[in-house]
C-alpha cells in the first residue's frame, strides 16, 4: 500500500472519529436541551403552581381580611350605636334630672316645658307630666305682703379667732358679737327654716312688673306659687366687700369664681396660705340649697348689698385707694395701694357668677351712710355709687338702707320727698330698711318696700336671754346661738328695742 493510499486511509479513519465524536456532542447536546427543556417544563410548572399558591394564599388572605373588616366594621357599628344610645339615655337622664329639679323648686311649668320635648322618649317622661301636673294643680297662692325677710352681714367663719381678739383689736369684738352671725349658726338657721317650711324666695318675686302706657314700670302683687303649709320669706346680705378691718380677724378675704364656675370665698390662713371653700354664706347657702332644691322658689338665692369705699366682693375697685397717704388714702400706710382697674377686671367675672347663679345685687349706699342725713349728702353719696360700685356690679333697682334708716315714714313715699325722687330717679324701685316685726311690705304703683329682721348675735341674745321673742316664728334660738360667744356688746346696745 502506497503512501497516498495510507494518507487516504488515515485521513477516512480519522473523519469517522470526528463524525462519531461530532455525533456524540450532537447527542449530548440534544440531551442536555431536552434536559434543560425538562427542567424549564419544570420551573414553568413549580411557578405556575407557586403562582396559583401565592393567588390562593392571597386570596384567602384577602377573604380572611376582608372578614376581619367586616367584622371590625359591624363591631364599631355596633359599639358606635351601643355609645350613641348610652348618649342618648345618659342625656335623657340629665333632662330628666334637671326636670326633676325644677319641680322640686315649684317650677313645674319649666319642667313640664323641658318634659314635653322628650314626650316621645316613652312612660316614664309620660309619668313624670302627669305627676307634675298633679303637683302644679295643688299649689296655693302665698300673700306677698305678709312675707318676712331676713338679713346678714358676712359670716364668722372661725370663732376662735373673732371671739378671742387681743391687744389694739379687742375693741372689735363688741362690734362683731352685735352684729355678726358665724357659720355653724347659719347653717342652723337655714336648717331650722327648712323643716319648718320656709322657702327662700326672690326680692322681685314679690311682685309683677308691667309697663303702662308712657313706658313706665308698674308694680302689683306678684303670684307666689307653693304647697300648702310652705312659707315663702327673702334673706340678704350686707357689706359683702370684706373690708380692710376684717384683715385677720376669722373671715372670708374675697370672693372668688370656684372650678365649677360657681361663686365662692377664699381665707388666708393664719401662716398667710390661701384656701378656697365655703367661707361665707354664698357658698354655704348654696351647698344647703343643692342638697335641699324644695328650699329655694324656682332657683332664688338672697340678696347681696355692696358698699364702695373699700372696694366690692374683696377687690380694691374704688379709684381712692390708688392714691398715696399724702393724696388722701387712710389705707395706704397699713394695706398699700392698689391698681383699681385691675381690681374692677378682676370683680367682673365673679359678679357676672353671681348674677348667673341666682343672686340678685343690691346697693347699700357708697359710704355706708345713713340716708336720715341731708338730701346733699345723700345725693353726693348716690353719685358716687353710680360712678364707683354700679360700673363694677352693674345697674340694679334695689336699694338696702344702711342701719336701716328709711328716707320716709311708715306712711307711703310722698311726691315731695327730694331724697326719693332723686334716688327714684336713678333707678331704685325696691327699698329695704330695718324692721324686727315678722314681716312689713309695702307694694305700690312705683316702688316696692320690705322691713328686714337682723338675725344676729344681738338679736338672738335678746331672745334667749331677754325674752324679746323676735325669731321663735323662724327657728329655736336656744338650738343655735352659739355658746361661746363673750357677752360683750350683747347686753347693752342703744339699737336695743
């Protein structure tokens, strides 16, 4: 075999190797692409089923969700309706409440007029209608003329110290023991009124009010509406200005607006601290009167008198007292002097309290004055009253004499009284003098009079121990006065009857 055969040979030998190598990748190859075609099969398969799982999944859990919601939903539905109707009963109960209250001060045409707005709230409101129609129908009409009223100055609220004063102020306690009544004695006072049936009742409602024909204010009898055997009276207050000489000496400091935003007083201890509670007869009236609604005719409290020239309810309101010793102010050595405007800002919400709670504010002369002095002097006083104290309390038509001297006679005021038709003239409609018979009342066209009874340390002293007998109509002296009183000032006084 020639050497070309043998190249041809080896050269077909070695394309066969080739071929069959070549045919073995082809093979392989066709091998792996149906292996990698398997496995994307596979993968497309496994996501697709991962796919419906993550659909599933998420189906489900949107489902669930979505139940979850809708239960949550239906739960705050249901709470929200739950809250809304425990709302409505909750206010229904205070409507129903506060119906409750004005019946129990008589007024049960208020609470008849509050009840038929919640006629459609069921029976019970039905019921209480009824019932309070029934109550409405059985009242008596009390004789206006024969209603007595009594009177205070401010409250005693610690004895210990107003009884026992030494040194430069024993002088005081004469003054005080006439004078002054504590608060334990109040309090059983108004105690001994309540179970006896007396009801605290308002100055005006003692009267109607209408106009004529010049616009004039007329005044008639008013219609005193009560149960049979209650007894209708009014009570006041005066110099409720907490004067500079009652510094220390167991009172009240001022008056203030408490959190309730209801009016009371502040005391500074004697270590200079303040407290803020019932002090003196505002509060204290008003604690007996939420716990005894019946006692007050259709919300009345008392009245309280003011004078001017140490400013009103605690505050240094009067321009005097920004003035220097040597400009003229008595107080300034021993109390300082005061930023009267800011004084004014400071008493105008505690006033505006008061005429929101009830209480009705009266002038008691700017200078504690008597009004049997000259028609100058009284008018000079009036003036100042007008420009001092009413542009602090406000105008008002009732005027409560001091020492309880009247411009006039028992008789009727006279057209020709000057001092009358000057006070007239400023406004004053309603007079108030001193008077310890049980009651004197004197309604005319144009004005209105009232005796007021003193019941304090001298009053009640006379009673139990020199048999006057002014108040037995009114309470059990023996079962009040209070035992340690000194007698100073007590047995002897020139204003004794």
């Amino acid at each position: 075999m020639d050497e070309k055969e043998k190249k041809e040979k080896k050269s077909t030998k070695m394309s066969e190797e080739e071929r069959r190598r070549m045919l073995e990748r082809k093979r392989r190859e066709r091998a792996r692409q149906r292996k990698r075609k398997a496995m994307m099969m596979r993968a497309a398969v496994l996501g697709g089923l991962v796919l419906v799982l993550i659909v599933v999944v998420a189906a489900v859990t949107l489902g669930v969700r979505k139940s979850k919601h809708n239960k949550e939903e239906a739960l705050a539905q249901q709470e929200q309706a739950q809250k809304e109707e425990e709302e409505k009963q909750k206010q229904l109960e205070g409507q129903l409440a506060q119906a409750d209250r004005l019946a129990a001060g008589y007024d049960y045409d208020g609470a008849i007029e509050l009840l038929q707005t919640l006629a459609k709230d069921g029976a019970d409101v039905q019921e209480r209608i009824e019932n309070f129609e029934t109550a409405k129908a059985s009242l008596v009409e009390a004789d206006v003329e024969t209603v007595p009223h009594v009177f205070f100055h401010i409250l005693v609220a610690d004895p210990s110290i107003t009884w026992n004063l030494s040194g430069e102020d024993e002088y005081k306690i004469g003054d005080y023991n006439q004078v002054m009544t504590t608060i334990d004695e109040f309090k059983g006072i108004l105690q001994q009124m309540y179970d006896r049936g007396y009801v605290l009742v308002r100055l005006h409602d003692l009267v109607e009010e209408t106009e004529n024909e010049n616009g004039e204010t007329v005044y008639t009898k008013g219609k005193i509406m009560l149960p049979e055997g209650k007894k209708p009276f009014v009570m006041s207050q005066d110099d409720v200005c907490y004067y500079f000489y009652m510094i220390g000496d167991g009172y009240a400091s001022k008056m203030v607006v408490g959190e309730d935003g209801r009016p009371t007083t502040e005391y500074i201890n004697a270590d200079g601290s303040t407290v803020t509670g019932p002090y003196d007869l505002v509060p204290v009236l008003n604690e007996f009167i939420d716990e005894h609604p019946d006692f007050s005719y259709k919300g009345a409290k008392a009245v309280l008198a003011f004078t001017g020239y140490n400013g009103v309810l605690g505050y240094r309101t009067d321009p005097d007292l920004a003035k220097t010793a040597e400009e003229g102010n008595d107080n300034a050595d021993e109390y300082g002097t005061f930023d009267y405007e800011a004084e004014i800002e400071a008493a105008k919400p505690v006033v505006q309290a008061l005429k929101d709670d009830g209480w009705e504010l009266a002038s008691h002369s700017y200078g504690h004055i008597s009004y049997g002095s000259s028609f100058e002097k009284v008018k000079e006083d009036a003036d100042k009253w007008q420009e001092r104290v009413a542009n602090v309390i406000g105008p008002t038509d009732i005027l409560i004499f001091p020492f309880g001297t009247d411009i006039g006679s028992w008789n009727e005021y006279s057209q020709d009284n000057q001092t009358y038709q000057y006070l007239h003239d400023q406004g004053f409609r309603f007079f108030c003098n001193v008077d310890s018979n049980p009651y004197w009342v004197q309604i005319r066209e144009d004005y209105v009079r009232q005796g007021r009874r003193n019941l304090d340390g001298y009053r009640m002293y006379q009673d139990l121990y020199n048999g006057a007998d002014k108040l037995s109509d009114l309470f059990d002296v023996s079962q009040v006065f209070d035992k340690n009183r000194p007698e100073t000032g007590l047995q002897i006084w020139d204003g004794a009857e």
